[in-house]
C-alpha cells in the first residue's frame, strides 16, 4: 500500500493528533510512514495542515503538487487551498463547519464557507461533506472532530486503514477519560 495523505485546518481542531494517530496507526501495522507538519500560526487560528505518506518509495515526507491520494479538511477554505496537491480523481474529506480565517476576522477579507463547500462538490469528484455540528450535537463533543473526519476517510476507502488499526492508535494515544468518547466518535455516520 501506498498513499499520500494531507490533512488540513485551524489551529485548536485536532489536526496534529489526527496525524499521529495515522501515523501510530501505521507503525502498528509496521507500514513505512513519513510525516511533515506545519502548525504556523496555529494557537492564533492559523492555518495547520499535515503530509503523511505512507508505504514505501517517499523519499521525503512533503507530498508534490498532484500526489495527494486524500485530502481530510477540518476546515473547507482550509482544504480549497490545499487542493492543488490532491491528484486526479483523488478524494476529499471534508467538515462542513467553517472557522473564519484571522485575516476575515480582522477586516481585511470576506470569508463564505459554504461558497468553499460549494467549490469542493464542483471541482471533487469524490466528495465527503461530514456535518461536524451535528457529530458535536450527537456525540456530546465537539473535540474529536478530528475523530470523526478520520472515520469518515476510512469509510470513504480511500485512508488505507481500517477501523479496528485506528481503534488501537486511540488506546495508545489518547487518555483514558476521553477513549469512549473517541471510540464512539470514529464510528459516528452520518
């Protein structure tokens, strides 16, 4: 197996523990894995986004422009900006809730995520759209987000991990306290 996988968001929604959840998800499975994080401005609401390549033959973990198999966005201007590295026919994971970038925030932009949502179903051929305020509403939470877009990109068939590898990233990595919660998260659908 092969794949190069960006995920992509704000600071604050779970990006980086969603990558290392990959990536132990990987090593569990004693498949080669390359990562390369970015986190910038990320405790400001910054853009942070993730490389992962998984398999052999990557001999650095950033992926080319064109070569990503998965996109997972947390956020959808998040996941338009990282899109030129999506390859043809590559798939989209993608939360439905926007966070308004700092520079709209501050006056200097306008910012519409439903336009980013409406962009994504024009220009992805294989889309998946989660609705991150309904999971929240459901689940109680609104913190394993990260979680569930990693359940959708399994069921999606397009992460090239199952259910059960991710399971066991959660139990190794994430405290006690919170493991039902993250369980129940990765298998929310809707």
């Amino acid at each position: 197996m092969s794949k190069n996988i960006i995920l992509c968001g704000v600071g604050g929604q779970g990006t980086i523990l969603a990558s290392r959840l990959i990536a132990s998800a990987c090593m569990g499975k004693d498949l080669p894995i390359l990562t390369a994080e970015t986190i910038g401005m990320a405790q400001r609401g910054g853009s942070v986004f993730s490389h992962i390549r998984i398999g052999k033959g990557a001999n650095s973990p950033m992926i080319p422009k064109g070569q990503a198999d998965l996109i997972i966005g947390f956020e959808p201007g998040e996941a338009v900006r990282q899109l030129p590295f999506l390859k043809k026919n590559g798939a989209v994971v993608v939360s439905k809730r926007s966070v308004m970038p700092v520079s709209a925030m501050i006056g200097k932009s306008k910012y519409d995520g439903d336009a980013m949502i409406r962009y994504l179903q024009k220009e992805v051929e294989h889309l998946t759209v989660v609705d991150a305020d309904l999971a929240a509403e459901e689940l109680g939470s609104s913190k394993t987000l990260n979680v569930v877009l990693l359940g959708a990109a399994i069921r999606s068939g397009e992460l090239g991990l199952e259910e059960k590898d991710l399971v066991k990233a959660l139990e190794e990595r994430v405290p006690e306290r919170f493991l039902e919660l993250n369980k129940r998260s990765l298998v929310w659908n809707k």
